[in-house]
C-alpha cells in the first residue's frame, strides 16, 4: 500500500534537488553548518532550494531554539506499554525487541487485559526480563483502556505503545525521540514492515497534518510520543469491538493533531513490524469491522466540537514550523540513555553508503572482529542511495545495533545535530572515516569539540577522495592505507611516516578452503573441458569491465567460458556489449550474486585489469580458494599477485596480453595447477584475516598513544 510522500508542507522541498546535489551546488550553506552557524545556514539553504506554498501566510522558515525538559532523577527517556489479550506466545519477541533497542533508558509496562486462553496468564506469571513490569487486570478491557492504564503508572518523558504481538527494529526509539527532542516534535513513528502471514511493506507521510489524518490514519499504534500529550488530550478512548470497533489509536492522533500536536514521521525506513495473523485473526482482515469511512464517520461524530476550520489551519501552521534544541542542551543526549561503558573501546566508522563492494566486505569484516573484541562499533553512512547494486548493511548491522543510514530518517541538515548526539552520548575513543564526504566536512568542527577522540582516515586509493583528504588532514590524528602506493602519496604529501600506517587486510582462511570439485552454482553450467576465466567486482570505471569484454572478444577457443559476476554504474552499457559478442565466445553474466566466493572458487583463473585499485578483497578471497590472478598493475595488486607465481601482472591495459596468459594457463594443466598451490600457500602465509584485523586494532590503539603523547 504505497502512500504519496507529505505534499502539504508549508515549506517543501523542491524536488529537482537531491542530497547529494545540495552538498556539491551550495558550498557556503555547507561551510556555515559545519562550523556551527546553524540558523545562518538553514537560511542560505532555503534561498536556493526551498519555496513557500502559496496558500500559506506568515510562515517564518528559520528554527526558533527551544529547550528540552532534563529528566528527573532516574526517570526514564521513554516507557513502552505493551497491552496483552491472549498473545502470550508473542509477548517475548516484543519485549525483546524493546530490550535490544540501542536507547536503553527505558521501562516495559505489560498489561493483561483480561486474556482467557488459559495460556497467557500462566505464562507471564512465571515471565521475567529487566525493566519490565507486568499487570493483570480482572474481567476483560479493550485496548485503549489498557494503555490509559500503562500511562497512569508510566515514568517515562516518552511513550510508546506496542501491541504484544508486534515489534521494533533496534533503532526506532533512538532515531524517534531524537527528533522528538531536538526539533521539538510532539509525535514521532515509521513505516511498516509486514511479518508473519504476509510479507510486504507500507509506506507513510512524513508530515501529516489534521486534514490529512482525518482522511487517514498516517501515524501508527507504535508511535513515540510526549507523555504531556496524553495527559493534554485526554488519554484513548475505546468504542467496542465486532461492528462497534474504531480505531482508538486513529481517533486519539486526531485529537491530539486538533490540539495543535505536531508530527514528523520516519518514513525512509521500516522500523516497526506488524504481524499478519493465519486466519484473520488482526483487525485488518476481521470481516465484521466497521470500514475505514464509517470509523472516520464515528471518529468525527465524536469530536464535531473539536473539529473546524480553524483546528485545520492550525494544524497546518503548527506543522510548517521549525524548531531546533541543540544536542548539548537535550535529555536525549544523556550518556544513561544508551549501551553503557561495558565495552574496552568505543568506533564510529564513516562510509558514504552501504553498497555491495570490497571495502564494504572489508570494512564489515573489521566491524566483526572488533565487536567480537568487545569493542562498542557504531557505522554511519552519510549519501543517498537508494540499493540499486545492492546493500552491505545487512553486513554491519549483523555485527552492531547501531548502524544509521542517515539520509533515510533525517534531512541533510540535520546530519550534523545526530553525528554530534553520537559524539557526546557514545564519547568514541575513534572515528575512522572510509570515504564519507560529510565526516570530509564536518571533521574540523568535531575535532575542536570532542578532543578527546582520534580521528583516523582510510584512504583505499589515490584517486577518488584524495582531494577532500588533503584540504582537511590537519584534523586526522592518524592515516591507514592498504597498498604502498597509497603510504608513498601520503608520505609524498606531507605526512610523517611515523602517523601513517599500511595494514594488510586478509581473509577467512577456515572458510576460503580450496574445493575439491567444482559445486553448481544457480545460473551457471559449466562443463568439464571448460576453463572458467571469472571477472567478480563492482562494474565501475575503475575496475574495467569493460576490459575484461574486449578480452572475452578474443576468444576463438570453444574451451573458454567467461564469467562475470557484480553490478554497478556501468551494467546497463555492459549488457549491451555482451548481447554483441559473437556465438564462439562462451559468456554469462550473472549481475548481483548472493555469496561471490562461491562464484570465485569455479573459477580456474580470475581476471582483474583495474584501471585503479587498492587491495581488493576478491583477489585475497581467490588466493585462499586456490585460484590464479591475472591483474593490472596498479594500488596493492603486484603486492597480492607474486607475477608467475600465484598469477601475472600485466603492466598495461592490453586485451592481448591478458588473454595471452589466459591461454598460457588453459593450455598447460600443470602450471596452472602450480600456480593453484602457489596462491593458497601465499594465502595462509600472508593473508589470515584475523592478523590483519588485530593489525587494525593495534594500530588504532597506537594512534591514540601518540595523540595523547603529542
């Protein structure tokens, strides 16, 4: 069920302009935010990207600063009421999903309405977690009376109501009373993913006013929003169930958004998981509910009083307003609010977005290792994308609670106000930065703020961000590379040898064991006389896919099968240039895959004729499987691939002398075998993963020693 974006908005974004143009097109907004000048900024940005509606008087766009009520002593951020009518078998996946969430000041209030299936009240008798607190009330109540019940006893500045047989993602609560806190908002909640009988999603308006909740219910049950507001609005009110039922949460919005309540919903993501009963057990799919007119009938029958013009523009001009609690001056921030210190160190590391690509895998592998060594990892992705190639955060989020893409839940200029939450709730001993433009940017400010973390850039190679490097170095502590072109550039442009650091990333050696026989794969039949030449990578410019087809083109031998296995910028003209390779050359292009090195280890020999590279971990995973490198001479490559070896480096982008030594090993079974054992036994000579994330570890380490000796 696709619901349109918020179109209503007193100041609306003007769509021709993305994120990422905002950054590159209006430097000076840029520069005025990230030194502090938050206003001043604000109003350059909406001289160039923001229009007021026409139908709308007397909207002022800049944040007026407000300040945020501090907690009393140990009362908790936010409260979830959880409500319970014959769900016990659900109940302990929704408190969990409470309990795992990165906000930890919190409490859990279970209410038993009255359940009657002889299972649940026995079970939560005997039910225990931290900060939980069950109730049992006598004779059976409706679920509105269940929360007005939770509230009375709730301590929380914040509520949450979840059904007991729904749940939330673990940063829903942080990501809600951020917003909640820092731009003054009285309502916060998401989107929808579907669980349990049907699968889907459902999106949901990011501002949605009074006229449009009337039409709607845009804000869902496990919105967080101020306890005041319960209290101002007179708490939910129940009409019965069968024909009878109303959506109390819907009604009680209503209300809440007359009196003036204003909304921001997260509806980037979909962090909140409803479940779909077998056989219409939900709400939604009981046949003997009102419809969704007659409730709204009923909804505004009740409330006529409340209910006018008037209420309506208010709403509206409520919500078009702009208002700003600096990070520092909010309870949000408070250090009791999140995981606590059990960890030996604390990181944040800065990538620009989640795509599927060796750094991605690398860096993933380094967030595991160091989560495994109690260390508190926190991974910020700071551009729009939008997973068209694909997404690694399952890979860090598999790792870390704490994983933020920002572009999905906030604005562009509000990233500074959450990195600076981060910086003062978490109190990171490190920030790496792999690449993202805005830690580029904002980097000088954190550093005069926070001097008490070490702030560490990654560079893979010398091209691409090497320029943003250069403008803002004086505020890294540290630098890391992973080839000795990279250590040379950082050494050729001013940095001491003794701060920078070349780290040699590896592999799991365990699980990247050369096969025996060759597995099938989906989508990929090869036959026993076939040598598999295998191209697997990102299909960018740099990495020269297009190459690796001019190589292909060549082939006259019916013994050859090319292979190609990832996706990227240059997939659609690739597609264009197989469909055009003649009959004799055997070709399969197999776009995204789920698991590359299954891919890697079929084949005999891989082919890698980058234009620039760094260390690419798909070279380091064929070493371990045992199969031969053929690659260009360029960033770590003739560092990995001993040239007549373990594989040949060629030292030009010729077609003809890459598939020259294809020949030379599909010809000759003996040295192709020899260069098989050549390149395992370079693997576990030169490439365990878990040296070489300890290596990053000590270096981390060592970077601090020599901050704080400096």
């Amino acid at each position: 069920m696709a619901i349109k974006r918020n179109t209503l908005n007193a100041i609306s974004l003007n769509k021709s302009y993305t994120s990422k143009y905002i950054l590159a097109k209006f430097k000076t907004a840029s520069r005025l935010l990230f030194a502090g000048d938050f206003q001043a900024f604000y109003l350059a940005l909406l001289k160039k990207i923001y229009r007021p509606e026409s139908n709308v008087e007397d909207v002022s766009p800049l944040f007026q600063t407000i300040s945020s009520a501090p907690l009393a002593l140990n009362q908790p951020l936010v409260t979830v009421i959880i409500p319970c009518f014959n769900y016990g078998e659900f109940i302990k996946q929704a408190v969990d999903s409470v309990l795992n969430q990165t906000l930890k000041n919190l409490e859990i209030l279970i209410i038993d309405g009255g359940s009657s299936d002889g299972k649940t009240i026995p079970f939560l008798r005997n039910f225990s977690r931290p900060k939980t607190e069950i109730f049992f009330r006598g004779g059976r109540h409706y679920v509105g009376s269940n929360r007005n019940f939770g509230m009375a006893r709730a301590r929380g500045k914040y509520i949450c109501c979840l059904d007991a047989d729904d749940s939330l993602e673990p940063t829903y609560l942080e990501k809600a009373v951020f917003i909640l806190e820092t731009y003054g908002f009285d309502i916060v909640s998401t989107a929808t993913k579907f669980v349990g009988a049907r699968q889907g999603r459902c999106d949901i308006l990011e501002r949605p006013t009074l006229l449009e909740e009337l039409r709607g219910n845009h804000i869902l049950t496990c919105a967080v929003f101020k306890k005041d507001l319960w209290l101002s609005v007179g708490g939910f009110h129940d009409f019965g169930v069968g024909k009878n039922h109303v959506a109390e949460d819907w009604e009680f919005w209503v209300r809440a958004l007359a009196d003036g309540a204003r909304v921001r919903n997260i509806s980037g993501e979909y962090l909140f998981n409803y479940r779909i009963h077998n056989g219409g057990v939900s709400l939604s799919s009981d046949k003997s509910v009102r419809s969704l007119r007659h409730q709204k009938k009923a909804i505004l029958k009740k409330n006529k009083k409340l209910i006018n013009p008037h209420s309506i523009k208010n709403s509206y001009l409520q919500n078009a307003k702009n208002f700003r609690c600096p990070p520092s001056l909010n309870a949000f921030t408070n250090a009791g609010n999140f995981i606590d210190s059990k960890f030996k160190k604390k990181i944040i590391v800065f990538v620009p977005y989640f795509m599927v690509g060796g750094a991605e895998r690398l860096l993933s592998g380094l967030c595991k290792y160091l989560s495994m060594m109690q260390w508190e990892v926190i991974v910020v992705s700071t551009n729009d994308y939008d997973g068209t190639f694909g997404s690694s955060q399952p890979w860090f989020s598999k790792w870390s609670q704490e994983v933020y893409e920002l572009p999905k839940f906030l604005k562009i200029y509000e990233y500074f106000d959450f990195v600076e939450s981060l910086m003062i709730s978490r109190s990171p001993d490190f920030i790496i930065n792999a690449g993202s433009q805005f830690l580029y940017d904002s980097v000088g400010a954190l550093s005069k703020k926070h001097v008490n973390t070490c702030y560490v850039d990654l560079l893979f190679n010398t091209i691409g961000h090497v320029a943003s490097h250069l403008k803002h170095k004086k505020n890294f502590q540290m630098a890391f590379c992973e080839s000795d072109e990279v250590f040379g550039w950082y050494i050729k442009n001013g940095w001491p040898a003794n701060k920078v650091k070349k780290l040699l990333s590896g592999v799991d050696l365990e699980m990247l064991i050369p096969p025996k026989y060759k597995a099938s794969l989906p989508n990929l039949v090869i036959t026993d006389n076939e040598f598999v030449v295998g191209f697997s990578g990102r299909l960018s410019i740099e990495k020269a896919p297009d190459i690796f087809l001019e190589i292909a083109k060549l082939s006259g031998c019916t013994n050859l099968h090319f292979v190609m296995t990832g996706a990227g910028p240059m997939e659609s003209d690739l597609a264009a240039k197989i469909s055009d390779l003649t009959s004799n050359t055997k070709f399969t292009y197999l776009g995204l895959v789920d698991d590359v090195s299954r891919y890697i280890a079929s084949y005999d020999v891989l082919v890698l004729p980058s234009r620039a590279d760094g260390r690419p971990l798909v070279v380091m995973e064929a070493l371990a499987l045992g199969v031969p490198v053929i690659a260009a001479n360029v960033g770590a490559l003739p560092e990995l691939v001993e040239d007549g070896v373990s594989g040949y480096i060629i030292p030009n982008l010729d077609p003809h002398n890459f598939y020259n030594k294809i020949q030379l090993l599909a010809n000759s079974k003996e040295l192709h075998l020899k260069m098989k054992k050549s390149a395992r036994n370079f693997a576990e000579m030169n490439l365990d993963a878990k040296k070489a994330y300890r290596g990053y570890e000590l270096a981390l380490l060592e970077a601090v020693a020599k901050d704080a000796a400096d």
